[in-house]
C-alpha cells in the first residue's frame, strides 16, 4: 500500500483557519500561531528574491508574510528555538533570522528595520494566504516565470517597481 501524502493545502479551507493558523516546524518543537481573521480575506505576504531569503528558505524564492508581531505567538516546546544575526543586510540593519536547531526549519525573521514586525516563513503553515507582491523581482532566474496580479518591486518594497525604467 502506498503511503498517504500530507500537506496538500487545497485539503484545509481557509474557513478552518477564522481563529486563527498554526504551524510547526519539521520536528514540532516549534509552533506558530497567527491570530488574525483577515488573513485569507485579501492577498498578503509576499514572494522575496534577496539571497538572504533565498538561503534563509532553501529555495529560489521565499513565501514570507510581514505582520504585526503582537499577532502572533510562538511556543518552543523543548528549547529549540535559535537565533542568526544577519547584519549582511541591503540596509546594514541587522535582521535575526529564527530557526530550529534541532530540524533547521526556518520559522521566521525579525527585521531591526520594521519595529513590531515580524516575517513569517509560510512553509511552515499549511495553508498561506495568496501574495500581494514580489520584491527583489530583478534578482529572479531566467528561467522564473512571472506571476501575474503581483505588485513587483525591482528591489525593495516600496521602492522602484520592476521593469520601470529610471
């Protein structure tokens, strides 16, 4: 018999998640707890293509999602909960980068330069909610395609918007 595959988001409803979505890292050390109704109401997080993120998640892109801290509660059942000090940053400004020592899941950054926010690493969660932008769209492989709909930054948020000419 084949083993039952887990993890397909189309499986949870976003109307499972009104009070509120958790998720664990590998080992289940760590959980993480978003307390917000409107989180699948409208698009949000964002796509990032910096190195830092793109180490930061194992991949080429990381699913991140910026958001009030006073939102969201992290539980470290058994101590595992580490911290990096990335100063190695485009504003100099030191971003921790928060992880599980025991199973290296990343679970979130904690940016100097946006008090009372936190980045959540959605690969984590079992649902996430549609991205409203991509940044550092300028740093995507060639071989990348385009989402259609996004807000795309060459670079920063906020910043010169991808393909504008300056």
């Amino acid at each position: 018999m084949p083993p039952t595959l887990t993890g397909d988001p189309k499986s949870h409803p976003n109307s499972s998640f009104i009070d509120g979505l958790t998720g664990t890292c590998l080992c289940g050390s760590i959980t993480v707890t978003i307390k917000d109704q409107e989180l699948f109401t409208k698009k949000r997080g964002h796509l990032c293509h910096c190195s830092n993120c793109r180490k930061s998640s194992g991949s080429f892109v990381a699913a991140n999602l910026a958001i009030d801290s006073d939102v969201v509660e992290v539980k470290d059942r058994d101590g595992t909960l580490k911290t990096y000090d990335d100063y190695e940053t485009g504003s100099g400004k030191k971003v921790e980068r928060v992880f599980c020592a025991r199973d290296g899941n990343p679970i979130m950054s904690v940016p100097e330069i946006y008090p009372g926010k936190v980045v959540l690493k959605m690969g984590i969660f079992p649902r996430i909610p549609a991205p409203e932008m991509e940044t550092f769209s300028d740093h995507r492989h060639a071989w990348q395609g385009e989402h259609d709909g996004l807000i795309q930054y060459a670079t920063v948020r906020g910043g010169k918007k991808f393909g504008e000419k300056e």
